[in-house]
C-alpha cells in the first residue's frame, strides 16, 4: 500500500509569504514535526517558474526542506527528507527533524514513506502548474 501526498500552497500571512505545506494520509507533516507556529518552504522557492520543481524525484537521493519550527531552522533545525525515485515508487526516508526547544518539536522522525511515482510526480506537477498565490508576490 502506498502513501498518499498532498501538496497545499498556504497564502501568505502576516509573517511569511505564501508557503507550501504537505500532507501525507491526511495529516500535515509540517505541523507535526515543527509546531503549529512553524512553517513549509516558500512557495516561489519550491516551485520556481520556468525550472523543474525541486520536489521532483529522481533517480539521484536528495535532500528536501519541509519546514522549519516558530524559532528558524537556524535555532532549531529543519525538517527535511531524502527524496529518491526507484522505478514506480518514489521514497521520502532519512527524516531529519528540528530539536525541541520551545516548542512541540515531534520527539523522533517520520517512517519511511513510500509514494506510488505516478501519484507522486501528478501532484507535484499540480502544484507546479497552480501559481494563484503569485498574485500576493
């Protein structure tokens, strides 16, 4: 059975700009790891336009920033994943997350993840090609 992701683009608030924000069966792994005053990457970052996204899964491990908690990540660390293609599945695994400092920091990694590839690269090129939050920028 494979993970299901979602790729939400949050508009931008008081504090951030627009930011993305992921969801993996239904839950908000940005909040989990970094505490509800955290926040995803920038969305003009993940999905810069007119260059591949750097969400893509290759054949080549990569190390993905999810997010960071209320402090920074250069406080408390960033949540990132390695992110690798092996044929039809795309895995996120070698979780790495924020220290607990002041916040709800999640005490211990995220499970492997296993996404079916054509699920996966349909997603991202849905956020891809979605720019309504360029109008804030």
């Amino acid at each position: 059975m494979f993970d299901r992701l979602e790729i939400r683009v949050l508009p931008p608030g008081p504090r951030f700009p627009a930011q993305l924000r992921f969801w993996v069966n239904g839950e908000d792994v940005v909040e989990d790891a970094v505490g509800e005053g955290g926040r995803g990457p920038y969305a003009a970052v993940a999905l810069p336009s007119g260059r591949p996204s750097p969400l893509q899964a290759t054949g080549e491990a990569r190390r993905l920033e999810l997010g960071e908690p209320e402090c920074t990540g250069g406080c408390c660390g960033f949540l990132t994943v390695a992110v690798q293609r092996f044929g039809e599945i795309v895995q996120w695994s070698d979780w790495k997350v924020p220290w607990e400092v002041g916040h709800s920091a999640m005490p211990y990694p995220p499970p492997e993840l296993h996404f079916d590839a054509s699920q996966y690269d349909a997603e991202v090129a849905r956020a891809e090609a979605d720019r309504w939050w360029q109008v804030y920028s």
